[in-house]
C-alpha cells in the first residue's frame, strides 16, 4: 500500500499534453507530479465524497474479503457498490483483487490522499 496518492486537478487537453510528454521523454515524471488526474474539482468531490471516503475506511479497516461482504458492513447495494468501486478502481483509489472463485476482493490503495491545485497558470 502506497501512503500518500497525489492528486491532481487540471484541463483535459493539459492532463493529455503532460502524459504525452512523459511517455514521448519530453519530460520526467518529478516526485510531487501527481499519480492520478481529475478534470474538476467537482468530479474529485464526487468520487472522494464523505460517504465513499467513509467507504474507503470500511474497507481499510474491515478488510472485506469479497464486494458481498462490503455491502453487508456497508449497508449499501451491491450493485451500487460494485458501480462505485469499479469508478474508484479507474482512478488508482482501490484494487479489486480476485479472491475465492468469481469474487472480487476489494483493497484500499493508500493511507491518505495530497490534492495538488494550480489555481494561475
């Protein structure tokens, strides 16, 4: 597990130039460069709500061995649940693990989340 995952809010067409960058070796990856990437502050809001941040914790804390078992702790629909935890699996949040049979385990990826915001260019 990581300990920190570094946020970063930018334009769609300046998350995709960075990335092209990287990948072309026009640039290097620095260590504060942030691991994932929202295009608002508003979609990082609704991923990171309190209720999916009280989820995230669940899970931290819990350790449930299959999506099943998180909805019991949780209280949550299952199908609500898988569809929230496959948005926050695109995003780096959590891993979904293959456990017994066709279940999916799911694991937090971090300890705590470091928003970086360029409010000027």
């Amino acid at each position: 597990m990581r300990k920190t995952l570094k946020v970063g809010i930018a334009p769609r067409e300046a998350i995709a130039r960075y990335t092209r960058d990287v990948v072309a070796g026009r640039r290097r990856r620095a260590a504060d460069d942030p691991d994932i990437w929202f295009t608002s502050v508003e979609s990082f809001a609704k991923i990171l709500s309190e209720r999916n941040r009280g989820l995230l914790a669940l899970i931290a804390e819990r350790r449930p061995d299959s999506i099943d078992a998180l909805a019991t702790a949780s209280g949550r629909a299952k199908s609500n649940l898988s569809r929230t935890l496959h948005a926050m699996e695109r995003y780096g949040l959590v891993r979904l693990e293959k456990s017994k049979g066709r279940k999916l385990r799911p694991i937090v990826t971090f300890e705590t989340v470091e928003l970086k915001l360029t409010v000027a260019a």
